[in-house]
C-alpha cells in the first residue's frame, strides 16, 4: 500500500542521512511526506462521491420521468437519492478532517524553513509551504459550499417525496442548485489547481534541497 511505501521510504531516508545529522530540508520532506500519508484516503473518497453524484443524477431522471403522474411510483428511487446523499455528506467530512489534518503536520515546517541556509531553496520551501495553506482553506470553502448544496438537494427531495409539491418552489429549488453545482466546479478546480501547484513546489524544492525521492 501506498502508505506503508511512504514509510519504508522515510525510514532509509534517515537511516542513510543519519538522524542525528538530520538538516533542516531533510525534516521539511519527513513532514511533507508524512502529510502525504495522511492523506492517502482522500482521493479514493473523492472519487466515491462522483460515483454517487452520477448515480443520482441517473435516479433524479428516473424520478422525474415515471413520477409524472404519481410520486409513488418512485418513492424507491427518492428514498435511494436521499441515502446517496447522507452517504456523500460523510464523505466530504471525511475529506475535511484529512485534509485539515494533513495540513496541521505540516504547521512545524515555519519554524525549519527560517534555517535553511540557502536563499533559493529556501524560498522554493516556503512557496510549498504558501501552496498548502492556500490548499487547505480552498478545500474548506468548497466543502462548506457542497455542504450548503447538499442541504438544498435534501430539501428538493423531501419536497418530492411529499404528498402534494409546489411546482414553482420545486422550480426554484432546482434552479437555486444548478447555481450551487456551478459554484462547486469552480471552487473544485481552484482545489485542484492549487493541489497540482503544491506537488509541482513539493518536487522542485526536493530536487534543489537534493533530495532523493525516485
């Protein structure tokens, strides 16, 4: 597994170093390596979540084509959207905590890049530095907005669920997500920008501090 990789990796690390001699680069790659390991569910959780929000969006077809007459005849699918959703709100806290953790074993890295003697590596570290910060509270803003958005997907469902629906709220409702999907794009793709810049700085920084990490 990955993690156990990392580890393995991290341990002759500092045995070929010697921990005793260990300079101020080589514990900046420990703890960006070690935040890396934390890390290791968050893509596999972020791909579930596609895979749920593509399967809703087949379900939300399926509720809106047969529920034209009677919503009973898709009470199954709503009650399994709902389900889907609950799922997708764990997942994205899940997210949360493994990044923000991932981001606090890190928060020692300030202190050991003022050591680094040389003015070019030094300032490629606190760039990557710079680039996780900036990575965790755009992770945070687009979890906080795609928490609001799946409140108002729950909202849309329990309204479809009901006996009688207002049409122009269901409308409204509809159009207010519609804006909100829009808005978690982009706030996905700043994450995601800014995840590329940070392993981009990550590998630069190791390659001038001379750090092996093939």
């Amino acid at each position: 597994m990955k993690w156990r990789f990392l580890s393995l990796m991290i341990v002759l690390f500092l045995l070929l170093t010697g921990c005793n001699g260990i300079v101020p680069e080589q514990e900046l790659f420990v703890i960006y390596e070690r935040a890396a390991e934390i890390e290791e569910d968050f893509e596999e959780h972020g791909q579930r979540i596609v895979e749920l929000e593509q399967n809703e969006a087949e379900l939300y077809k399926q509720i809106i084509q047969n529920g034209k007459k009677s919503n009973q005849d898709v009470q199954a699918e709503i009650e399994e959207a709902l389900a889907s959703i609950t799922e997708r709100k764990k997942l994205i806290e899940e997210q949360l905590r493994i990044i923000t953790a991932a981001y606090e074993e890190t928060e020692d890295a300030a202190s050991l890049i003022q050591k680094i003697g040389e003015e070019e590596i030094r300032k490629g570290a606190q760039q990557a530095q710079e680039l996780y910060a900036l990575r965790v509270d755009s992770f945070i803003e687009f979890a906080e907005n795609y928490q609001l958005t799946i409140q108002l997907e729950k909202q849309l469902y329990t309204e479809l669920k009901g006996e009688t629906q207002d049409l122009r709220e269901i409308e409204d409702k509809v159009s207010g997500l519609n804006e909100e999907f829009h808005n978690n794009e982009s706030l996905k793709k700043v994450f995601s920008d800014l995840s590329s810049q940070l392993n981009e700085a990550k590998k630069e920084f190791y390659q001038m501090a001379e750090i092996p990490i093939e």
